[in-house]
C-alpha cells in the first residue's frame, strides 16, 4: 500500500510541476527568444503568422542563431580609443587611415551625431563600431636596396576604404548588444534574399512561359487560315512544333523552381532551414598582414624593409570577405562641429 501511495504522490507532483512550468511567467531568454521570432517573421513575410505554430517551428533554430549572433559580436576586438596620439602608435588605426585629419570626419556619422543629439551629451566618450574595406593592389614602386633606389619593383599594397561608424552607445556592451542583434537581422535578411532570388525566377519563368504559349498560338496553322500576308512558305509547321517543345520545357523549369515555395508551410521550413545554418550567412575570421608605414606588404625575413604585422577581424557575408571591423571609444570634444562643417563647404564651393 505504502508503494503505491509513494507512486501516486510522484505522479501528482509531476503534474503539478508541469502545470507551474505551462503557467510561469516566461524568463527574459524566452521574451527574447520570441521577440527575435516576430522579428524575422516581419522581414521574411508576416503572413507566417497565419500557420498554426509557427513560433514552435522557428524556436530552436532561432535561438541558436541568437546565441550564434551575441557569440560573434562578442569577438569583435576593443574597444580602442580612436583619435591623433593612438593613430600615431597602433599599426592597425595607422593603416586605416592614411590621414589622421579624416579620422574625426569619420566619427562624426550621422548615426553618431545624432546619438549624442538625442542623449544630451555635451562631455565624455562614446563607444560605437567601426568598419571599414581593405583595398588590396598590386602596383610597381621604389625600394631602397643598400644605397641605391630600384624603380619598378613589383608591390603589393593595403589600403581601406568605406570607413563607416555605427551603433554609437555610451558603453561597450551596449554596442555588442547593438551588433548582436545587427548581426541576427543579417542572418534573416538571407532567408529574405534566398527566398525573393526563388520567387524572382519563378515570376521571369511564368512570364517567359505565358509569352511562349501567346507566340504558339499566333503560329498555329489551325487558326490562322488562309494569311493573305504570308509568303505562302511551309516554316509555320516547324515553328509551331518548336515554341511547342520550349513551352515543355519551361513547364518543366516552373515545376522545379516551384519546388520548395508552394505554399506558406513550405516558405515556414525554408526559413527555418536558412536559420538554422546561421554561419553561411555572417562570420568573422582573425586575419593578419605584415606591412611598412606605407601600407607595402612585407616579409618578416632578415634585411627585410622594417614592417609590423597588423592583426584584425574581418567579416564574411555568404563566404565573401567584407569589412574589418573594430570596436573604438572617441571623445565627444572630437565630433566635427557644425561651423567646421561649414567652413569645409564654403571652402569646397568656393575651390
């Protein structure tokens, strides 16, 4: 009896405890986890929300691909002071700006000033991302070789261009937050590429089909009658029979580009499907180049031109490199003001 009871006692507390799991408040990891599921349903196609479930369906991968997303902004290396006196000592800042007088046009973005417009800040610093594209070129330059200047000496250059700085916060997990979520909406915008590049063949496939069918009907002997205009050839049969083998063809091409995208469930797994793979769509990679104070590559051998090796992180989209990326900290005090803003366009207008 006592055996029993025991067992009855376990199975009511089990069932007890689910009951208060079904009707607990949801943990800020699952609001979070939600939130990012209504988030990607609006950019991919809110009618998603019409199936029965969907959030269900999108849960796991979605929260993987937010943990994927915070993991990746969490790599981003800073943050460093970005201004004249670290321009002068750190060889990564020294190769992206060429010129230390562009470094404070470059902080002052537009998301950057009004940043500091809707915050009030009048003193201290600011934490923000910045990006920016190496340009990589081969060239022919001078070298000095024990006292004698070579001309005409293969090199291979670095340079960046595309400098932008955004998601300005006043603290350093702000920004990673900020690019965190950046990073998560990237991963859907690929599900909104992948699906939109699909559904773009299916409409050129319908319309090339729906062109061809019009074409074969004008070439049709049966309907033609006797063309008063024609040359009296025999090439409409030929035609006819033509049009008609593309016209198979290209139903055989709609059929297989449908594939995958007949209906919302099926828009649902492949969204899910896309989510689930978050690292084809962003990554990063630690990357590193030895150059000079010229931007020239160098080898680390001996006699070779003094050089350092510049290490930095770099992001992928789809596999291709893209912007090296760095989180910095600057100073309010260096934001471009307006009346320089000013003067540098009376000054451009009246070259």
């Amino acid at each position: 009896m006592n055996d029993l009871w025991q067992d009855l006692k376990r199975v009511a507390t089990q069932h007890w405890s689910r009951f208060k799991t079904i009707g607990a408040a949801p943990t800020p990891r699952e609001q979070a986890v939600a939130a990012a599921c209504e988030r990607v349903v609006d950019q991919v196609d809110p009618r998603l929300r019409s199936l029965s479930g969907y959030r269900r369906t999108l849960h796991d991968n979605v929260a993987a691909a937010l943990d994927y997303s915070a993991e990746v902004a969490s790599r981003i290396p800073g943050p460093i002071t970005l201004n004249r006196e670290t321009w002068a000592q750190d060889p990564l800042l020294n190769a992206m700006f060429a010129d230390p007088k562009r470094i404070r046009w470059v902080l002052s973005s537009p998301s950057v000033c009004a940043y500091v417009r809707d915050t009030d800040l009048e003193a201290g610093d600011c934490y923000a991302l910045l990006a920016a594209l190496p340009m990589v070129r081969h060239q022919l330059g001078m070298e000095l070789q024990g006292d004698a200047i070579h001309r005409d000496i293969p090199q291979t250059t670095w340079s960046f261009v595309n400098h932008e700085v955004g998601l300005p916060a006043g603290d350093p997990d702000s920004v990673r937050g900020q690019a965190a979520q950046a990073i998560m909406d990237i991963i859907a915008g690929g599900a909104v590429l992948e699906i939109g590049g699909q559904e773009a063949r299916i409409a050129a496939l319908e319309e090339q089909l729906r062109m061809t069918r019009i074409k074969q009907k004008v070439a049709n002997p049966a309907t033609r009658g006797l063309d008063f205009l024609s040359d009296g050839g025999a090439s409409t049969l030929p035609d006819y029979e033509t049009l008609g083998q593309r016209i198979q063809q290209l139903e055989q091409e709609l059929a297989a580009a449908r594939q995958g995208l007949t209906t919302l469930d099926d828009y649902l797994l492949r969204l899910n499907d896309v989510l689930a793979h978050p690292e084809t769509r962003v990554a990063v990679q630690p990357e590193q180049v030895r150059l000079d104070r010229m931007n020239v590559v160098r080898e680390d051998r001996e006699g070779a031109v003094e050089s350092t090796p510049i290490e930095f992180l770099r992001g992928y989209r789809g596999g291709q490199p893209a912007r090296v990326i760095l989180l910095i900290r600057f100073a309010r005090a260096d934001l471009i003001t307006a009346d320089e803003r000013l003067a540098e366009v009376e000054r451009y207008v009246n070259a």
